[in-house]
C-alpha cells in the first residue's frame, strides 16, 4: 500500500484489514473466536463512516460497510473515534462519557476482549502512519 492513509478512508481500511491478516499475534488471541462488530462514526469530515471487523477463529479482517450478523455495533462521533484511535483516550472513557454507545451482546466483547486488544496492537504501526 502506497501514501499515507486518511483514518477511516477506504485505504486505511484495507491496511487496518492487512494488519490485522498478518499479526501472529492477533491469530494467537483470536483463536476460537467468532464475532462480528460494526462501527459506525459520526461526523467525519467526508461522511459518516461504517465498516466491520469479523473474527473468525484466528483470522481478522475488516471491510467498508454493514453487517446484518453484526454481534455488537459500536456507534461514536468523529472527534471520540480519533481519540480512541490515538490513545488520548479510551474506549472506556468514551462509554462512560455517552460518547461512544454499544448495542448488542455486551458479554460477547468481554468473552473476547483479548481478541480486541490483540486488533489494537496490530494496528501500532499504521497508527503511527495514519492522519487524523
């Protein structure tokens, strides 16, 4: 992938989706681990955007758009999405602010906080290449 990718652009996420393919260590946290949860982010400086991270047994990947089987969706504005991103703040404290809402099955993302954990990691080095 070439340039430098725009958080949340088409481009930023099929290197988030190659990320995530090729982390031995997120396959090592994900492994058993079926879920499927959509983000939706408000008020980005193109549009609203949506995409959807699937796990499946080891495997990652994310894509542009919607998910109907979507075990959890996750839905926050532009400003709290880019905070999370960039470590300035935390998924947590967006939750507990009323900045970021969740839908779905809760327990699912405490069953397989590893596995979420283990996406953020493998995003370390496009964090560090992404603008905001």
């Amino acid at each position: 992938m070439q340039g430098v990718p725009r958080f949340l652009s088409h481009q930023w996420i099929e290197e988030a989706s190659a990320a995530a393919a090729t982390s031995p260590e997120l396959a090592e946290a994900s492994a058993g681990v079926h879920l499927v949860v959509q983000q939706v982010v408000t008020g980005g400086p193109d549009a609203d955007v949506r995409y959807v991270v699937s796990f499946s047994d080891g495997q990652a990947r994310l894509r542009a758009g919607e998910a109907a089987d979507a075990d959890v969706t996750f839905t926050t504005d532009w400003e709290s999405a880019v905070a999370v991103a960039t470590g300035t703040a935390s998924a947590q404290d967006a939750f507990t602010s009323g900045r970021l809402k969740v839908r779905g099955d809760v327990t699912a993302l405490l069953r397989h906080a590893r596995a979420l954990d283990g996406l953020h990691a493998a995003f370390a080095g496009l964090r560090e290449r992404t603008t905001y």
